[in-house]
C-alpha cells in the first residue's frame, strides 16, 4: 500500500514495484485521461505532471511518485490555460481518435507556460517527443498557438 496525492487528494493504492505510475492512475484510480500508447516512453500519451513538470507516467514507477504532487487531464478540468487549450482544439478539428490527446494537452499547456509556443516552428519542436497517428499535427499546432496567444493577452 503507498499513498499518492493526486489532483489535490491523497489517495491510498495497492502497487507492486514493477507498477507504473499510468497503470496505477488508469486502473486503481479510474483516472482515465491518462492514456498508455507506447509504454515504454516514445509517445507522450501518458504524460501527466509530476511537481509541476510533464512527466511519462509509463515510465514512472508508481512507489517512485510517493511525496510528489500528481496531477492528471482530471485535475486540469479549471485551470485557464487548459480552458484555452480545449477550446481551441475543438476549433481548429486538431483531434480524431483522441487517443494523444490528453497527452499533448499537458504539454501543450507547459510549453506555454514556459513561453515556448510562439511559433509554428517553436511549437512543433516542442511536441518533437508527442506522437499523433491521425491528424497530421496542422491542426494541433493551430490550437496551441491560439491558446498561446490568448494566455499572453
Ligand atoms: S505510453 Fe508513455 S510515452 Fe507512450
Ligand atoms: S488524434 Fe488519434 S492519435 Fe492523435
């Protein structure tokens, strides 16, 4: 038994040593945003944030998130930015499936924070380490320059 605090609440969850932090999430937790593509660190779907930076949470091994702040798509749901980010990616069509979606919200969102999405070229280095299989991306780098423009205002 470990205890994660996740989304501001301390939760009390089985895990075995070879657990990953996603697989805890998805399966003890119902916290379904988190998404595992690769599991092995290629993709970004599972990215969550760990003390306030993204983190792959399939490569996270859930004992090792213990005294750390978790925070999933769930745990987003008012935060501005990602109320930006949203929008805009219903706007500009920039998902199909959805699958990474959830993953390249939170990077999204720290790319802006951070001020490095004032470009498409800026923005499309950024996600170098996020991988869509169905939208070519045009409409993924639309959404966040939009949302970076509007958290700049
Ligand atoms: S599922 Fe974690 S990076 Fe792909
Ligand atoms: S919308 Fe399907 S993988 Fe990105």
């Amino acid at each position: 038994m470990i205890r994660l605090q996740v989304n501001g609440a301390m939760q009390e969850v089985v895990a075995e040593p070879r657990d990953s932090l996603a697989a805890v999430l998805r399966d003890r937790l119902g916290l379904h945003a988190t998404r595992i593509g690769c599991a092995h660190g290629s993709c970004g779907a599972c990215n969550v944030l760990l003390d306030g930076a993204p983190a792959r949470a399939c490569l996270v091994p859930a004992v090792l998130a213990v005294g750390q702040e978790v925070v999933t798509l769930e745990g987003l749901r008012d935060d501005h930015i990602m109320l930006s980010l949203r929008a805009a990616f219903q706007a500009q069509h920039a998902l199909q499936c959805g699958y990474c979606t959830a993953g390249m919200l939170i990077a999204a969102r720290d790319m802006i924070q951070r001020g490095c999405a004032r470009n498409p070229d800026e923005i499309r280095a950024g996600l170098a380490g996020q991988l869509c299989r169905c939208t070519g991306y045009d409409g993924i780098v639309a959404a966040i320059l939009g949302a970076a423009h509007d958290a700049r205002r």
